[in-house]
C-alpha cells in the first residue's frame, strides 16, 4: 500500500511530478513536489516540452 502513484521526478529523483490544470485543459503542467526542485513539464499542441 504506500505505493505513489505519481512519477518520480526526472530532475532530481526527490520529488514526484504533480498534476496542474488551467481552465479546461486538464494536466496543463506537471511540476516537482520538492520544494528545492524547479522542474515544470508544460503540455503545448499536442507535443510535451520541458522547460
């Protein structure tokens, strides 16, 4: 059971990836729970791209 279910951050292997959401487009940005970390994944179109 203490399974996370959210994937580990690439960046610094801390934190996990959290889900944001804008208006009505779910899942806009994901970004690191570890306060230390500043790694943003940003959905743009339908590519993702990483700040």
């Amino acid at each position: 059971m203490g399974e996370n279910i959210f994937p580990k951050c690439l960046a610094c292997d801390k934190g996990h990836l959290l889900p944001f959401s804008f208006k009505e487009d779910v899942f806009e940005k994901w970004k690191c729970s570890n306060p230390d970390c500043d790694f943003i994944v940003k959905k743009r179109d339908r590519d993702g791209f990483r700040d």
